[in-house]
C-alpha cells in the first residue's frame, strides 16, 4: 500500500497532543484536531495565522504576556535548536490554560531549516500538583494563626546567617521575645483572645521590621527577629521601638481592650568560629530574661544587661 499525505495528516490527526507547524514567517501551516480539542480553535480559522502573536500567544499564571518566550520558535528556525517551555494561552472560550511545549526544527531534502513543529498537551495536573508542592512548602515554614515565620524556618535563616558571619563577617542581630503575662491574659479572657493577642502583637512587630528583616514564632508566646546589618547600638533601637509599638496597641476582644506588652533580649553574632547558633540564641534568650527580672516590657542587650 502506497503512503500518501493525507495517511500521514491522518496518523497526526489522531495524536493525542496538539501539534502545528510554521513556516518561516511563523504563519501555521498545520493544525492537528488535538490543536482544535485543546484550544478551542478550529484548522480554518488559525491556518495562515502567526502562531505566537496571534493564536498561541503565551503568558504566565497572572495572565500577564510573556514577552522572553514569544519568539522561541524564531529563534529554534534560526539557530535549530529544539526547545522546551510552559506557558499558559488563552483558550478560544476565555480561559487560560496551561500547556508544555516542545519545538523542533523542519528540515527540508538539503537539511535546511523551512519551519517548526511544537507539539503542546495539557499542563493541568502538572500545574496543580506543583501548587500542592507549594502549599505544602509554605505550611511547613509558615505559622499558620500568626502568618510568620515559624521555628523550622527560623532556624534555617539561622544557620544561614551564621555561616555569612563565620565566612564573611557579616555579622547580625537577633532579638528574642517574650509577650509578658500571657498566662493571664488566656485565664483572664480565654484561648481565643490569647490567640487575638498574637495576631495583633505579631501584625504590630511586622510593621516595624524592615522589610530585610526576618520576625518569625518560635513558639507559644516567644517571637525571634533577625535583623540583618545592624550594630549593637541600632539593635537596641529597633527592638525599643518594637517594644514601644506593641506597648501601645490594644487588642480588641468582645468590648474590652486587651493591653499586651513585651520583653527583649538583644544579641550580635560574633565571628568568632566557636560562637554557634545555640549560643547565640541562648544569648538572647537570656537577656530577654533579664528584662523580664527586671520589671518587664523592657529591651536588655549585651551593652546594657
């Protein structure tokens, strides 16, 4: 049986990923039902068509253009190189879908290049598997009543950050923080406000930190600032006006306005090889204590114990 063309449009007809070819100019000269299924566009209207201005134009997950991946089929016809990209288009109904693409040269009997082929499928599954990924992530990193940092992440950011201290004596502050009284606040109006008191106390501190600055829970009622760049004399003044901040915001809870302040303790890592995470948490750790010995709602630092 002889093969002809129409066996071969046939057999790609039946591919289950779209499939279209350009020639030169970009214009498509081919367009597979799985094309049609998939985008919603039929062979007649996108025959002829530049395939990356005009039917199959790429964007992100925001549906903002994507300007660096228009020309990736130019640019295999120009240097004929097969390439790989996602990137959503819109479909002919009005949504964006997701696809991943491949892109090969066509070559002609004298192996010159007369256009492209890409091959698209559906990127769905891909994409929301990747976002579960995501999540995921971010629930293992992220306090999920205050939205901060939690500890596991802290303590990355910590071991980070002393190794830019040991390596490069990049030294930076640590501020350890303790909400005062919070066992009475819990007995006095309950768990629920107790949690209030967090969100407020954390949204407060949020607003003070610059935004280089990394606040994080480390658990309970305990909140740990890394503040990077800073000297002693600078730490002091930004846990003093954190401490500030907290002292004059209420929380409000069924009517009654809840006051909460906070004690800190201030440390700077030293580049010392010996000086380790433990010590330097265990530093600040133990200055917040000594404001809380000494009254409470208070800053105490490695200057002024």
């Amino acid at each position: 049986m002889a093969i002809t063309k129409s066996y071969y449009k046939n057999l790609l007809n039946n591919l289950h990923d779209g499939m279209l070819c350009v020639d030169l100019d970009r214009k498509i000269t081919f367009w597979n039902k799985s094309a049609e299924h998939l985008t919603g566009f039929s062979e007649k209207e996108v025959l002829g068509k530049d395939a990356s201005e005009e039917v199959m134009v790429h964007f992100d997950e925001q549906g903002r253009r994507k300007k660096e991946t228009i020309c990736q089929l130019g640019q295999t016809m120009a240097d004929g190189k097969p390439r790989k990209t996602e990137f959503f288009f819109k479909h002919r109904q009005g949504h964006f879908m997701p696809v991943l693409a491949r892109i090969s040269p066509i070559k002609d009997s004298r192996q010159g290049i007369s256009g492209a082929v890409q091959v698209f499928s559906d990127n769905t599954s891909e994409i929301e598997t990747q976002r579960a990924i995501d999540q995921l992530e971010k629930q293992a990193l992220i306090d999920p009543l205050t939205g901060l940092a939690n500890r596991r992440y802290i303590d990355k950011v910590l071991d980070n950050k002393i190794d830019e201290t040991h390596r490069y004596g990049l030294r930076f502050g640590l501020l350890f923080i303790d909400i005062d009284h919070f066992k009475t606040i819990n007995d006095t109006y309950g768990h629920q406000a107790g949690d209030l008191v967090l969100q407020t106390v954390s949204n407060t501190m949020s607003n003070v930190i610059r935004s280089s600055d990394i606040l994080g829970r480390w658990g309970g009622e305990e909140f740990v600032v890394v503040v990077l760049n800073v000297q002693e004399k600078q730490l002091a003044a930004v846990a003093e006006k954190m401490r500030e901040s907290v002292a004059k915001t209420r929380t409000e809870y069924k009517g009654r306005q809840i006051e909460a302040t906070i004690s800190l303790g201030a440390a700077i890592s030293k580049q010392n090889r010996k000086d380790t995470k433990e010590d330097l948490l265990k530093r600040a750790d133990d200055l917040m204590y000594t404001s809380k010995l000494n009254g409470r709602n208070q800053v105490s630092t490695e200057l002024r114990k």
